[in-house]
C-alpha cells in the first residue's frame, strides 16, 4: 500500500499530474490514475488518518473497487448463432438489439463478438462452415442398405436410402429407392424438394456418374438430364469434389443420424416391397426433426420453421418428369437400337 500513500501524497500535497506521478513511482499512468479513483471512490484524500494501516486501507479501497464493478448480462449466443443464419443478420444488428434489451449491463461490441465466438468455437473442434438460410440442400445415399425380399421367389435385393439435410437448420429428409441410378437421384431430390415445401439456391449432391457426365474437381459438367432438373426447379446444382466428404460434412453428418435413428430401428423388421420401406422410414422422420438439438435451443422442425422456410423459393407448379437421354448411331437400315430393340 506505500504507493498508493505516495501516489496521494504526490497528488494532493505536491500537485504532481499523472504522468509525473508515474515516472516519479516507476508505475504506468493508468495504474497511477486507478488508484486516484478508488481513493475517490473510498472518500479518502490526503492526508490518510494514521489509525488507518495498509490492511485496512486496501481493505477499504478494494472493496469499493469491487463494489463499483459493473455486473454485465450474457448475451443468448445460441439464439445468435442460429439469427446468424437469417439473411442480413449480423453480429452488430444483434449486439445493439441485446444492447437495446440490457441496457447499461451490455458488454461493448468487441467484447460480444470475441464472448460469441468463445462459445461458438466449443461446439466442435472443426473448421465451421457457415450455412446461410434457405441457401443449400445437401444429398447423398447412406453406406448401409436394407434387404427387400421378393414376397414370390424369396430373392433379396439391397435398396438404398437417399438423405437430404438443408444446411442451415438441419432438417432432414429420407426415403428409400430400389437403386442409386440416375432416376433415383433425380427423385430423391424432387421428393426432397417436396417434402420441405420449396426449393434452395443450391443443391450439393455427391459426385456420382449417375448424375455427372464430365466429372472435374471445379467444374463438373452435369448430364442432360441433371441440367434440365436443375433449370426446372430454377435452382443450381453444384456436386461436391470427388473424395472430398467435407463439401457436404453436413449431409454426412445426416446421414448418421438417419442409420441411428431410423435404420437401427427397423434392424428387425422385414420389407418385401421398397414402398414398404418408404412407407416406414417416413413414419419415423417425425420423430427425427422433433428430436431436441443438444447445444443449441429448439429441434430441427422449429429451426427450419424459423430460419430456412421463409428463405426458400416456391416450388413449380408440375412435378418435375424424368426423362433419360441417349446417343445412338443410325444404322444402315435407319432404324436406332433402344432397350435393345
């Protein structure tokens, strides 16, 4: 405590400023200028009456200290992170509506965005991709497939189960298809489509041969049918790189918690029809989106309500028709060969 006894000795008897008072000490200006404010606050001034000693005296100027240390509110940094996903909404639209709701106990903006940021980063150690509302559907198939028995012959065939998650909310869509061709991809996606009630900017699917015809880590080149897919609903389709699972982390993650909420369920039940199976999965696909998300408030239905729906654009008034497309060679007789006919 002797220096804070010369800093109001120097102060009040010698008239010294600040910066003389520093220099003087061999302190900063700032702790020479902390000290004449909790004194302030204290009521003290010079000179400190002598039955005050230095436990006493730090005990006084402290405690005032302490006292006069604004209390501030947390800001809700999960509803943040979940508006920073709304189009336009940024973390100085958001910092001044907290600062509007707390008043005087609102930290300054640096301080929000750096506490923000603190807390977005524990979600997980990973890079973070930032999913803007209503902007992406990711798609994909799930590795394991179910077992479809002919109710006639007893013979299985395996049929695949097509995953779609809109990035910014979670929300997932499932179904079953008898294969991954061209078809079911194209119907999977338009199901998918139908299912949320609208159409993205941008669809990422995998890249697949069934849907890319000129496969390049930029630039794939999409089939025929693929394009006219795209052009019907107006949106765009972008395949993710080959063997890059990270441009659709998010439908690889929906995909897991298809095969543990959905396919482990079904584990024990026997389908002999693909629509059979279709008919279950989308029993369960309720359950699924109402399911309560763990580190950020609501469930995958209340977020797309509120963050990916109103951003979507309408659907068409048809349903998108499938057709395939083939070059073939003008024979001799001018006849063209199709399903071998």
């Amino acid at each position: 405590m002797r220096k804070i006894r010369d800093v109001l000795r120097y102060r009040h008897s010698a008239g010294l400023s600040l910066e003389a008072i520093a220099r003087a000490l061999k302190i900063s200006k700032g702790v020479v200028a902390k000290y004449l404010r909790l004194a302030m606050a204290a009521g003290l001034s010079w000179p400190i009456p002598d039955a005050l000693d230095d436990a006493a005296l730090e005990k006084l100027l402290y405690r005032q200290g302490a006292a006069r240390e604004p209390t501030f509110a947390e800001a809700d940094y999960a509803l943040v992170h979940q508006e920073l996903k709304k189009k336009g909404v940024t973390l100085m639209l958001l910092w001044e509506e907290y600062r509007q709701a707390v008043g005087e106990r609102s930290y300054q903006y640096t301080a929000f965005c750096t506490r923000y940021r603190d807390w977005a980063g524990k979600l997980k150690r990973s890079m973070r991709q930032i999913h803007r509302a209503g902007e992406k559907l990711f798609a994909d198939y799930a590795g394991p497939t179910v077992p479809i028995v002919d109710a006639h012959t007893g013979e299985i065939r395996p049929a695949s189960i097509f995953v779609a998650v809109l990035g910014a909310s979670s929300y997932t869509f499932a179904c079953a298809t008898p294969g991954q061709t061209q078809s079911d991809w194209l119907t999977g996606m338009s199901r998918a489509l139908t299912f949320i009630g609208g159409v993205p900017a941008l669809i990422v699917p995998d890249n697949p041969r069934a849907l890319v015809s000129g496969p390049d880590r930029y630039e794939p080149e999409l089939n025929r049918a693929t394009a006219e897919f795209a052009h019907h609903y107006d949106t765009v389709i972008l395949p993710a790189r080959p063997r890059k699972p990270q441009d659709k982390a998010k439908v690889e993650s929906g995909v897991q918690v298809v095969e543990r909420w959905i396919l482990a369920r079904l584990r024990h039940r026997r389908f002999f029809s693909v629509a059979e199976l279709d008919a279950a999965i989308l029993e369960l696909l309720p359950a699924l989106n109402t399911r309560p998300f763990k580190k950020l408030p609501g469930c995958r239905q209340d977020a797309f309500a509120q963050v990916d729906a109103p951003y979507l654009r309408p659907l068409p008034v048809s349903a998108f028709v499938i057709a395939e497309w083939k070059k073939a060679t003008v024979n001799i007789d001018y006849h063209v060969e199709f399903e071998r006919n």
